[in-house]
C-alpha cells in the first residue's frame, strides 16, 4: 500500500532513543481529515498516554479545514489512537514501569486511513545527544572522504 505522509516528529530520534514503534489509527472528525490530506497537521510537543485502558494523543496540533464553518473545532484536542487491547495493556508495564514515553514520530495516510507511527521511546541526556552529533559528524567525514577516495 502506497503511504502518503502528513508530516514527521523530526526532533523525536534526536531527543529520545526509540526502542519499538507501532502502527496505530487516528480517530478524526471529517474537516481533520481534510486539512490533514492537505498537509496541515504538526507533531512538535505531542505524545501520546493510555488513560482507562484506552490510547489518546495529546497535543497534535491540526489546523482548521478553511471551508468547514459548521465545525469550530480546537486545533490541538486529544484525539484517540485505535490499537489491539493486549498491545495497549503491554504498553501500560512499559511505560509506567521502565520509564518510557509514547511519543508520534508521523502521521501517514495508508489505504485510505489515517495512521500514526508511536514509538517506545526513553528520554537522552544531554550527553547522549552531544555522543550522537559526533557520530553522526564522523559518519559524515567519513562518507565523504569515501567519496574523494582517500580513505
């Protein structure tokens, strides 16, 4: 199935490691799913969090659909996320036992419907995040220098 992506969480794989990552639905209303096929959807500042064994994004901000007047809807509601009930209930023990956070790394349209990619993921520390620039630096001079063939 061919996926048509709305927008990505770049900053997600710089401030968390992402241990495992889950395909998972998005309930919307209809003028949502406008705007979102138009490309105005934002994932900064969202995650996501099990609440009475149910699953909710927080935070996604989706823009308001310019020709729905009837609808006056919060750009940044919670919105619920459809997952298997034993995966939700695997994701509670992680998250509340281990430390972990759910956190949207892109919303894409597959098939028809929308869906979310969630990923486990822990929190870096600040020197995590400088250890990665510097791999990610010396990744690069080393692909280069490949390229000019001194290496």
């Amino acid at each position: 199935m061919e996926k048509k992506i709305v927008c990505r969480n770049r900053k997600a794989a710089h401030e968390y490691f992402i241990n495992e990552v889950y395909e998972v639905g998005l309930v919307l209303l209809g003028p949502e799913v406008k705007s979102l096929r138009d490309g105005r959807g934002n994932l900064v500042d969202s995650y996501a969090r099990v609440k009475n064994g149910e699953l909710f994004l927080h935070n996604m901000h989706i823009s308001p659909y310019p020709y729905a007047h009837h609808m006056d809807l919060n750009p940044t509601r919670t919105r619920k996320l459809l997952m298997q009930k034993r995966e939700i209930n695997r994701l509670i023990g992680k998250t509340e036992e281990r430390g972990y956070s759910l956190i949207p790394l892109k919303v894409y349209f597959s098939g028809g419907w929308a869906k979310v990619e969630l990923a486990l993921a822990k929190g870096k520390r600040k020197y995590d995040k400088r250890r990665s620039i510097k791999e990610k630096d010396l990744k690069r001079e080393m692909d280069q220098e490949r390229k000019r063939g001194e290496y």
